[in-house]
C-alpha cells in the first residue's frame, strides 16, 4: 500500500511543517516493485505497428496499448555516463510495462528533428469505451459549456482530473525522464494506486527532446531551444507538445528541467503574463509549489535543502513569467497550473566532462529524487485540490466565453503579492483579418489564420460582407471573436504587446512579440460594439494564389513575405528567366505564365501585369555564418544555403561558386589566416554581404565593407519596435541586443529607421547609452556598395528570430537578391 500511504503522508504535508514531510521512495526498490503486485500485471499482447503508431483499436477506451518500435543500442548516448536511461532503452521499457499492466497506454504523439519516437505514457484505470467517451464529453463541455459544465453534479464528482508531466525538453537536462519512470513504474504496479487512478489520468511526455538527449545538448537536432517555440511552434517536437497540451488540458502541469542551485519552483517573479486571469492561477500555483518545496526538502539532501520560489524569493524580472514562449506559461492558457521545475545538481556542460563518472552519477541521483518528489507532490496536490481546481478551469473559460473583464486581484491574495505583480490588458471585442484589397499579404493572413485554429483559437469566416465600427469588410474575411473560452491565447498572439521597460529592471527573456505585427498579415482590431458576423468556424485558411494579368504580358510579384522569396527561388530553380526592378519588383516572362500559376498555387503568391525594364536575376548560393533559426528561415524561402564558419573558411571553403555571403554568427575576419582571408578579399571585390547584429557589425568593420559606424544598442534589449522605411511608410521589425548605424559614407542609403519601442523591453546602460531614446530616428537597416565593390546590406534589426517574425523574411530575401551581382 505504497502509494495510499506515501499519498497520504504527502497530504498531511498541507498543515504540517515541512520538517514532517515524507521521505520519497521508489517503486523499483526491494520489496516496492512489480513482483509483490502481480495482481496488476495483465502480460496483454500489444498490437505490432511497423511505425509505433497508435494501434487503431475498435475499442476506444483504457488501456491503449501501442508496440513501440526498438532503436538500436547507442553506447554514445550521453544520459548513459550518468547512469540515466539512453533513449534506445525507453521503447523495450515502455512495451514491458504494457504488458504488464492494464493501467499504462503509450502513444507516439510525433517524431523528433531527427526521426525519433516521442512517447507520450497515459496512466489511468482502465475505462470502457462508454466510460472514455463520456471523459472526452465533459472536458469538452468544460471548454464548451462551462456554465452548464459548473452546474453538472456528474462532471464535478467523476471528471478524471488531468496532470501533464513534460520531461527532458532540453536535451542535456536528463533526470526529468528518468524520475518520471519511477512514478510511472509505480502507478503501474502499487494496488493502492488504482484508486488514485480511477480519478485522474496521468500523461506524461517522457521526452520532449530525445534528439538532445541522446547528443548532450540543450537543443534539438536543428539547433532550436524547444523551451522558447510555444507559441511560434517552429519545430516538429513543440507543435507535439502543444497538441498534446490542447487535448489534454491539464490542471496541472510540471516542466521539468534543470539546474539552479537547491532546486527552484515556480511561480515566477513579476512581470507575470498581462492576459491571465491570475486569480485562478496563482492561488494553487503558490500552494502546490509550497508543497513540492516541502517534498524535496524531506529528501533529506543538503543539495536541496533550500529549494527557491521565484515569486516569493527572487527580484521582479530576475525569472518572469510574461513571455508565452515556455511550456509552463503556455499551457496556463489552456487552463492550467504550470510549473518550471529546475533540478539542482548541475551535469551538463563543463560538468560532464571534468568531473568524475562517480560524483556525476551522484548528483544525478539526487536530481532524480527531486523530479520524482516534485511530481508525487504535484499528483497529491491535486487529489486533494481536485474540485476547486476544476472549478478554476470552468472558470476561466466561462469568463472567455462571457467576454469578463479580468478581475483584481487584491494585495495579500496570497502572502506576498502586490501592485509589482498586478499584469492585466483589455480585451479588444474582435480581431479582422481581412481578405481582397485591404489584406497586405494573402499568404500572411492564411498562414496566420492556420496557426491560430492549431492552438485552439476560434476563427471565423465570413459567409457575406460586413461592417465593423467603421470599415467595410469583403466575405471570407475572418474574425477572431474573443468571446471565446481560450480568448488569453488568442489576445496574447495577437495583441501588441507592452513596453515595460519602466517595470522591471531586467527580464529573463524575450519581452516583446507579436503575431499581428510580426507575422505579416493585415489585422484589424474591433475594440468594442456588437459583432454579428455570419460565417463559419475555420479548420483551414483558404487557399491564396492568385494571377491578374491578361494572357500574353509579363507578370510581376512583389515580395511582401517570405513565401514569396521561396517562389522566386522555385522560379528560378526550374530556369525560368526572371528579372528584378530597380523597386525590388520579381517580373516573370509571359513565356513561363504556366510556371507562375504553378508556384502560386503551391506559395500562395499573387502576380499582376508586369511593367517594363528589369535586370537578369539567378539563383543565388548563399555561404552563410548564420544560426540555426537563420538558417532554418533561409532555407524554408527555397535560397541554397551553405554554412560557413571561420573555421569551415580557414579549412579551405570554396567561395568562387558563392553570390551572398551572409554573415550573424561564428565568423570572424580577424580570426581568419591568410589564404582564407585573401578569399574573402577576392569575393568582396564581386559577390554581395548581407550582416546581422554583433557579429555582423564587426565583420563589416574588420573587412571594410560599409563605411558606416554600428552602435549597439543595450545588450538586452528585445521586442516589437515601429520603424520608418525610405517611402516614410510605418512598419514593424524585431530586435534583440539591437545595432543602428551612424556616420554614413558616400552611396550608403537607409533603407529602414528606429521609431519606438511597441513592446518589449530596452533600458538604457548604466552610463545612460544604448536606450530607446538613443535609437530613434537612427539608421536600423542600411545599404550600399563597398568601396571594395561588395553590394551590402546591413541589418540592426533581428528580421529572422528564432522563425519567429514571419512577415520580415521578405526583407533579408531582397537584401540577397539586391546583392546578387
């Protein structure tokens, strides 16, 4: 009876001190594991799948059981030096639990960068299909009819409560898998167990990064930090993580990651998320987050004696919660109480290779008890907490639903909170995403449209024109109406953001970031009145290609995203003859009309009747010292890419086949030795530079490209800013640790200016320099020819981020293509 008595010990842990907490132990000890419960163990065949898919069972109930396939023994997987489990053991594992116990069903929820399984384990007792679908039925109705949900005896007595364990979602930070196997094992096997069970189901994501993991590094295979994609979903592990968070909706969830010093646990310091109703978070945030401290300390491990809350022990900003690029800040807007756990016992990095097998297999240990502690803690929270948990939920949507202005939160709500953590917005009553004439770019507001409905925002299609406040909108124009249940999600995408520079003195991470002002498309915001729209909910943007012109003429396309460059790209990949204007306009000839209704049906491109004039245009080889999102971004627009470094460069990279260089990271002119230095000179007297940020404004000095003089900007300085182009037309860009120009030499123009900061966060440095104010009305993209004889562009700005600011991807297409000799 394990797990009843560890259960209840860790509930008495609610009024006891933390002194009285429980020690934590583990199913897989003498006498705790599978061989004492055998009534549990079922060894129920699995169903073979060649892909480890879910089986596709007639029977839609608990236990789903899946023959997870087996990857071959991997001695240079790194977790194996700590004595952590190695990938390649985790399928043979999982499949022997399935067998054994009618209480565990593993799914692959999708693959990792590089083709790997990721495992998602549900834990539950056994349901009949009619028992699984009146589940489903009632968390839709929680979503759906929270009213109606709110007043169901039914639902609030037998709703299994949901609880979503993410592990490992960076690579090089192993235990999270590894302490959630214990609990697994146990739920599995311990009889009391059922009981919990029969309540609640467990999910867990047993490891978000497997690519990583398997490396020893933080990202995955493509070199992306997972923990910042949420609501960008750039790559194929989040957009996972984010489906499962959606269909799931998870009460409660736990991030597990590592390391900080005694172990921290969320909630997070001030500036907290603006679009959160935080009175239905931070109660039981800062409760469950008290008891998990109580658990880990009574581990009795000096390394976790002292465990940190940020909310109650940390500085405003030092470690916030207002960005929805994180697991936990994400998943809150889907209704749960989430969590970052960091793990104490650093054994990555520099760790792992200097210190001995020994002391790093005992510090993982530790951190294994601490995962395991947490995530025992968090299940017994919520079995005790389970009503006004669900309660909160239907809650927050009732008041999405409602369109209910968020509610103040007094000070001493909980010990501790005050006017440095009150964050709240207005919701606008609308969102317009227009089609025809009033849309800049089809394929933009498609793409965006898309994005939304896949985290679960509501967009509508009009099925007739309509007018909102005062402004005519053609049918097929979509609305983002935010009475909606999930209406933070869809507000925090696509809202401007704030500036709160003035707030807090430093932020953990990125402060600004903007769907509608970022992503490219034409949005409007209604910010009250009725809203009677007729139309239909949307499962998929309609298509958005388009050709106007009349037989016989030349087509002209005007680069407005970066789809666009990547039908450029595909144009000139088939040898169609393209030309480019003065203005930066793409002409096709008449002749390859075919190929351009082609590529604009597959990129959503729109051509027009060309005029005269233009010069030749080849496809360009790019060499590019860039990262990995650049990179990423680069090759999604169709440009041939080849990485290039100061180190690939003195090895003797060929440059003679290369039109661009690009140049934002790992490469330095003065680090080069002299053959591949006298290389760079020859191509800078024929090929064109296009730079980015530091690294980019020391290559343009070193090599003397531009005469021009880059100031940097604050070093953590990021958000949304407005800038001014050469037409003196309004626009936006993206910046972190930003760069303008000054002192300008004869041909350089200035293709975009600073304006303001929209959102986001730029101090000033200590001595006063580097601030907003410094930066307005300076050169923020610049360009010219290099009295070498390069044509350059310089950017100040961040256009490709993290594949995150979508509709500036145009910009650096056009620098290549200006550039291209």
């Amino acid at each position: 009876m394990r797990w009843l008595t560890l259960t209840l010990l860790l509930l008495a842990t609610m009024t006891t001190p933390a002194t009285a907490a429980p020690a934590v132990g583990r199913a897989h000890e003498p006498g705790n594991g599978p061989e004492r419960n055998q009534v549990a163990a079922v060894d129920a065949p699995l169903h073979a799948s060649a892909r480890g898919d879910n089986w596709p069972d007639a029977n839609p109930g608990y236990p789903r059981r899946t023959l997870l396939r087996v990857y071959p023994e991997d001695q240079a997987d790194r977790s194996i030096k700590l004595g952590l489990a190695p990938y390649h053991s985790l399928a043979p594992r999982l499949n022997d639990l399935q067998r054994r116990s009618d209480r565990v069903s593993v799914e692959v929820v999708g693959r990792s960068t590089a083709g790997r399984d990721l495992y998602l384990v549900t834990l539950t007792a056994p349901e009949s299909p009619a028992e699984t679908r009146r589940q489903e039925a009632w968390r839709d109705k929680i979503e759906n009819d929270p009213v109606g949900a709110a007043r169901d005896v039914f639902l609030r007595g037998g709703y299994k409560a949901p609880v979503w364990i993410n592990a490992n979602i960076h690579g090089d930070e192993w235990e999270g898998t590894d302490g959630a196997l214990r609990v697994i094992e146990d739920l599995a096997f311990d009889p009391a167990a059922r009981d919990f069970l029969r309540r609640h189901r467990v999910y867990v994501n047993l490891t978000a990064n497997p690519d990583g993991r398997v490396a020893g590094t933080r990202a995955n295979a493509s070199g992306f930090d997972l923990n910042r994609d949420f609501v960008t979903s750039s790559q194929p592990e989040s957009r996972a993580m984010r489906d499962v968070v959606k269909r799931v909706q998870p009460l409660l969830v736990l991030d597990e990651h590592g390391y900080v010093a005694n172990t921290l646990i969320e909630p997070t310091t001030p500036p907290h998320g603006q679009n959160y109703d935080f009175d239905l978070y931070i109660e039981h945030g800062y409760a469950g987050g008290l008891r998990m401290e109580d658990a880990v300390r009574a581990l009795g491990h000096p390394e976790a004696a002292t465990p940190e809350i940020p909310f109650r022990d940390y500085e405003p900003g030092v470690w916030d919660g207002w960005a929805p690029i994180y697991t936990a800040q994400y998943s809150m807007y889907h209704g749960a109480v989430s969590y970052t756990i960091e793990i104490p016992m650093r054994v990555n990095r520099g760790d792992y290779t200097t210190q001995p097998v020994m002391e790093l297999r005992r510090r993982s240990a530790i951190n294994t008890d601490v995962v395991e502690a947490t995530i025992r803690s968090a299940l017994a929270y919520v079995q005790q907490h389970r009503t006004a948990m669900v309660d909160n939920q239907i809650e927050m949507f009732r008041r999405g639903l409602a369109g209910e202005p968020q509610r103040v939160v007094p000070d001493g709500f909980v010990p501790g909170f005050g006017p440095e953590d009150r964050y709240t917005t207005e919701f606008p009553r609308a969102y317009v995403i227009p089609v025809g004439d009033g849309q800049r770019s089809g394929q933009a507001a498609a793409r965006l449209v898309d994005h939304l409905v896949a985290h679960d925002v509501r967009v509508k299609r009009a099925d007739r024109p309509f007018t909102l406040g005062d402004r005519a909108y053609p049918a097929g124009s979509y609305v983002v109406d935010l009475h909606q249940p999930k209406r933070a999600l869809a507000n925090v995408m696509l809202e401007a953001g704030r500036d709160i520079s003035d707030h807090v003195p430093v932020m953990y991470d990125i402060s600004g970031w903007s769907h509608r002002l970022l992503w490219g498309a034409s949005v409007d915001v209604v910010r009250d009145g009725p809203l009677h729209v007729r139309g239909r909910d949307v499962a998929a943007a309609s298509p958005t290609g388009s050709l106007h012109a009349p037989e016989g003429s030349d087509l002209a396309l005007t680069l407005v995203d970066g789809k666009d460059a990547a039908a450029v790209n595909d144009l000139l990949a088939r040898g169609v003859e393209v030309r480019r204007q003065d203005d930066g306009t793409i002409v096709v000839p008449a002749s390859a009309r075919a190929a351009a209704e082609e590529v604009s049906d597959r990129y959503g491109a729109r051509f027009t009747a060309a005029g005269p004039g233009g010069t030749p245009l080849r496809r360009p080889a790019v060499a590019g010292a860039v990262a990995a999102d650049e990179l990423k971004a680069l090759r999604d627009m169709g440009f041939d890419v080849r990485p290039v470094s100061t180190e690939v460069l003195n090895a003797g990279f060929d440059l003679s086949g290369v039109d661009v260089l690009l140049v934002s990271s790992g490469l330095r002119y003065d680090h080069l030795v002299a053959p591949a230095k006298a290389a760079v000179d020859a191509f800078l007297a024929r090929g064109g530079v296009v730079t980015r940020g530091a690294t980019g404004a020391r290559f343009n000095a070193d090599a003397g490209v531009l005469p021009v003089r880059a100031v940097a900007g604050r070093e953590d300085a990021n958000g949304v800013v407005s800038v001014v182009d050469g037409a003196g037309a309004v626009g936006h860009a993206f910046v972190y640790a930003p760069y303008w120009f000054t002192d300008l030499g004869p041909g350089v123009v200035v293709r975009q200016r600073y304006q303001d900061l929209v959102a986001g966060h730029w101090a000033t440095r200590p001595d006063g320099s580097g601030g907003q104010a410094e930066a307005a009305g300076q050169a923020a993209v610049v360009a010219g020819t290099s009295p070498r004889g390069a044509r350059a562009v310089l950017f100040g700005t961040e256009p490709l981020f993290r594949d995150h600011p979508k509709g500036l991807y145009w910009q650096v297409a056009d620098a290549i293509f200006a550039t291209v000799g």
